[in-house]
C-alpha cells in the first residue's frame, strides 16, 4: 500500500457531545417547609401541576416565564399542587470531526476539520413533562429523564451523521438546514427545538480544509484559462488532454466559474483521458492538480475520493471554502410578552 493509499484509508474521527439538564427541580408548595409563591428565576420556566393537570381551571396552561410569581390557586387547595422548574436553554450540542481527504491530505495529520455547535431550547414545556411520565418529584427521576434525552439525542446525530449528507463538501446553509430540519423533527416530540433565535451567538460552523485544497482548486481555475487560450491561438487541445470536440465545446463555452467546467468533464472522463491531462497539467506546472489527478486513477477507495472530488468541485465553484467558513445567522428580536402569551394560548391548543 503507497503512503498516499495509508492517509486515504484513515477513517473519519468525529466527536458528539450534548450536555442536556432540562428538569432542574420541583417544590410541593404548600408543603412543610415550602413557599406559598416565588419569583421564576431568570433563564427558567415554571409549570405548575395539579394532580399532574397542567391547566388552570379557565383552561389557561399553568407556565411561568422568568419574572412572574408562580403561587398554588387557593381554590384548589385539596389537590397536591407541584412547581416544576425546568431551563428555558436546557442543552448544547458540539461536534467536531477530523478527516483526511483522498488526494488532497499530505500526511495521516494533514486533515479537514468541521465544528457545529449550537442550542436547544425548550418549545413546549407541557409536552415535555408528559414525556416524564409523572417522574419529576426526585432528583434522581429528574436526573434519569435529563440523562435519557442526553443519550437520544446524541445517539439519534451519531446515526445522522452516518448517513451521506455531505458535511464535508456541501453548502454550508444546506447542510445546516438539513440537520436543524430533521433533528427538529425529533426535538419537537420531547417539547425542545434547536435555538435560531439567538444564532447570532449561538450557532457555529467552521469548516478547515488541508491548505493544499487552495492549490488544487486554482490550479484547476488556471488551467481551463490556459485551455481557453491555447485554443484561441490554434493550439490541438484534444491532443494535450484527450477531450473529444464535444468536451471541449463545452468547456470554450461555458459561463461558469474558471475551472468549473474543465473539472466537470474530467468527473466523467475515463482513467485514459485523466492521466494524459495531468501529464499535461505537469508540464504546464501545476503539479497539486496533476497529482490529484493522478489520485482519482490510481486509488481503489472509490468512495473516499468521490468525496474529495465534490470538495474539489465545491471549493473551485466557492473558494471561500478553501479559508475555512465561520457561519452566523442575524438574531431576531427579544419575544414581547404578548408574543409570550401567544405562545401559551398556542401550546394550550396543541397539548390539549
């Protein structure tokens, strides 16, 4: 096995880490040694329970924000009354991954690196004190729901993750949106979902890529310039690369950005076209695009180079991505505390 061969078998490293603790405590007031009333702190929520009822008796739903006073209802003195408190902002998942990439690492250490991070919010307090089935009154029931969630949701991201859905080489809005609409989903069933309203701060993407991405990406912008011009002076261009007519049709005449074309078609060109292009690429010294060339023909990792080929191809279309990406979403504005009451008539209305 080449040395090159060793770096592409290295696997993917990549780490999941969530801390969630959603049920931070729970008072019987009324009880020996408890309050009648108390203030909600700020960054929590309160729910009151009656019985394990959550709604008053007009059918208002019994949550607290941070700032109101939460007091039992006098009228309902012959029923345990339960104050619930639980984080408005219970988790945060980071994740962070390593790879080398086929054709395109130096050494086993010269790796592409992705980190994600961002918050989880808590949407629908009532459902989520449902899912406890009634088992908040303890801090070791509290501690075995908040350990479950932790693990599911974790576990849930290691089988996402799994799945293709192009971290590595796709657009770093889509690849967001694909994992924020499908953890959603699943967050959504426990009464959580992932914090866009303060993604200003709270949400991070960073992708770095061997610095010999650069290289490659505008060695092949440079190339289909150089293309360009030679057949503009009448140079045989089929003979230097092994294009048909056709091929290089298409690339003289595309609107693309440099190099988009020409990367396009040899994708799709046989082992033969590819090594009489970068023979040619070698001489006309651009040696790292002749190399990865060189790469793609001669490795049996078919999976590991279609990888890098679409990080290739992302980077000559985005050379942003060649300096590594730092995404933030705009913050929307602090909710009013009528959009709060809405949120309560509309969580009464999907509880119930």
């Amino acid at each position: 096995m080449s040395a090159q061969s060793e770096i592409n078998a290295q696997q993917l490293d990549i780490h999941i880490n969530v801390s969630f603790d959603v049920l931070q405590g729970a008072l019987r007031l009324g009880a020996k040694e408890a309050p009648e009333r108390f203030e909600v702190p700020v960054g929590n929520l309160v729910v009151l329970s009656y019985g394990h009822e959550f709604y008053e008796i007009s059918g208002w739903p019994e949550v607290y924000f941070a700032g109101e006073v939460v007091q039992r209802d006098p009228l309902r003195k012959g029923v345990p009354c339960w104050a619930v408190l639980l984080s408005e902002f219970p988790g945060r998942v980071d994740i962070q991954g390593r790879r080398a990439l086929a054709g395109i690492s130096r050494s086993a250490e010269d790796q592409a690196s992705i980190h994600i991070s961002f918050y989880i919010r808590l949407k629908d307090p009532i459902l989520l004190l449902r899912r406890t089935g009634g088992k908040w009154n303890t801090e070791s029931d509290r501690n075995n729901f908040n350990n479950r969630i932790q693990e599911d949701i974790k576990n849930w991201l290691r089988g996402f993750l799994d799945r293709d859905i192009q971290i590595w080489s796709g657009d770093k809005q889509t690849v967001l949106e694909t994992i924020f609409s499908e953890l959603n989903q699943f967050l959504r069933q426990n009464g959580l979902e992932i914090d866009i309203e303060n993604a200003a701060s709270a949400i991070i993407f960073i992708r770095h890529y061997p610095s010999n991405l650069y290289e490659i990406a505008v060695q092949f912008a440079k190339a289909e310039r150089l293309l360009r011009y030679l057949a503009q002076i009448g140079e045989n261009i089929a003979q230097k690369t092994g294009f048909s007519d056709r091929e290089i049709n298409i690339i003289m005449k595309s609107e693309e950005r440099d190099g988009v074309a020409l990367f396009q078609n040899l994708r799709k060109s046989p082992p033969s076209v590819k090594t009489q292009t970068a023979k040619w690429l070698d001489e006309s010294g651009m040696a790292e695009a002749a190399s990865f060339l060189r790469e793609t023909v001669s490795s049996n990792q078919a999976k590991e180079i279609e990888l890098s080929e679409q990080i290739v191809f992302y980077a000559i279309r985005n050379p942003l991505l060649t300096q590594g990406e730092w995404l933030k979403e705009a913050s929307q504005h602090p909710i009013t505390r009528f959009e709060r009451l809405d949120r309560k008539i509309r969580s009464a209305s999907i509880s119930s």
